[in-house]
C-alpha cells in the first residue's frame, strides 16, 4: 500500500487491507457490488467473492432472483446464505441502494451475525458459530457505546484522515444501522473538535428526532 501510494495511487480501505492480512476470513464471502474488486485484489485466490463490479460478469437472473432478494429479504438471506455457506459479511455502509440499506439494518440486529469490525469504508461480520468463536470473543463490536467507541476511537487516533470529517462519517454510518447512541457520540466528538460545524448539528438533531420523548424532541 505504502508504495504505491507513494507513486501516487489512492488505495482505498488501506486499514481494511491491513485487517484482512491479519485475520483471513475463514469460509464463503458474501459482500456488495461496489467492494467485490477490492476484495479479489486482497483476497483472490484464496477467496472468491460473492459479486463484483463487473457487471457483464454477471447475469440478469443472478442479480433479481439471487443478489437482491438476499438483502431484500430475510427469509431469502437464510435459505441463500445457507446454501451458498456464507460465512463471513464483508458490505460498503457507503451503499445507496433501497436492498443494500436494508440489509444492513436488518443484519446488524440478526443475533446469527456479529459484527467484529466497522469503519467509514466497511462493516464486516462472522457467523455466529463455534468456527467463529475466537474472532467474535476477541473483536466483536456492538451498539453499546463503551464497546463500539474503544474500538472505533483506536482507528481515528491513528488516521490521517480529517478528524471531523471521519467523525460524521462514522456518526452516519451508526445512525443508517440505527445504532443512535453511538452515532450521537461520534457526531458530538465533531462538534467539539468544530464547533461552528452546521452539517454535524444537522445529524445529531436527526438522531434526537427519532426519539419520540420531550426531551428528546426538544434536542432535535
């Protein structure tokens, strides 16, 4: 990575790539569209992924009656995702599409699913089972805010990314999979490192505003 950063290509999911080389996934991948080819460029051919960005690889048919419904639908995600023995969930936060941000609220909340790692660039979760047992003791996250800020704060201390920036981020990521306390944490870190920033206001009253309490929707 170092290297050809220092020629001047941008690696994207650099703190990924690093977590990867240190845990391999044990098993199948199911991942999104967008992350498939960086996937193939960390994991191939120890690891096939599920998709990736080469539409024309792909079929009509395995998109509408495979990719999408897995997300779509969480009867179809436990019939598929056994038949196909995913194991291990590695999806973009950044996805925009209706099946991918459902997925992703859905998954998180799935107590067969544990989400042992989450940045601005991906949120990644094992199986719950014994194979799984080790990395889910060592690096699970939940949406406790002890647990999820200890692990997230570690990665932006070391960042070189713009604090506040990476802070919003992760507020939004938080505030998508409706883990709301931990997302009102990260977005109030950005207000503290700039105070006169209007974006971050914007999201921590968003968050407030799904609380139907007074005190709440005063705070909104």
């Amino acid at each position: 990575f170092n290297r050809l950063e220092a020629l001047g290509f941008k690696i994207p999911y650099a703190p990924l790539g690093e977590y990867l080389q240190n845990h391999p996934p044990a098993g199948k991948i199911f991942n999104d569209f967008d992350i498939g080819s960086f996937l193939i460029f960390k994991l191939y051919p120890s690891h096939q992924v599920f998709v990736d960005n080469r539409a024309e690889a792909y079929s009509k048919t395995f998109f509408e009656t495979i990719y999408k419904p897995m997300q779509e639908d969480q009867e179809k995600w436990a019939e598929l995702s056994e038949k196909y023995g995913i194991n291990f969930i590695f999806f973009d936060p950044a996805d925009i599409t209706p099946w991918g941000n459902s997925f992703l609220k859905n998954i998180v909340k799935n107590s067969d699913w544990k989400v042992v790692y989450i940045n601005e660039d991906a949120i990644i979760l094992v199986k719950n089972n014994k194979i799984n047992s080790e990395i889910i003791s060592k690096f699970s996250v939940t949406d406790q805010n002890g647990v999820i800020v200890d692990k997230i704060n570690g990665y932006i201390k070391d960042s070189n990314k713009d604090k506040v920036d990476l802070n919003l981020t992760l507020s939004r990521i938080l505030y998508k999979i409706e883990w709301r306390g931990p997302s009102v944490y990260f977005v109030e870190e950005a207000i503290r490192q700039d105070p006169k920033n209007p974006e971050a206001y914007w999201y921590k009253g968003l968050t407030h505003a799904y609380y139907t309490d007074k005190q709440n929707q005063e705070l909104a």
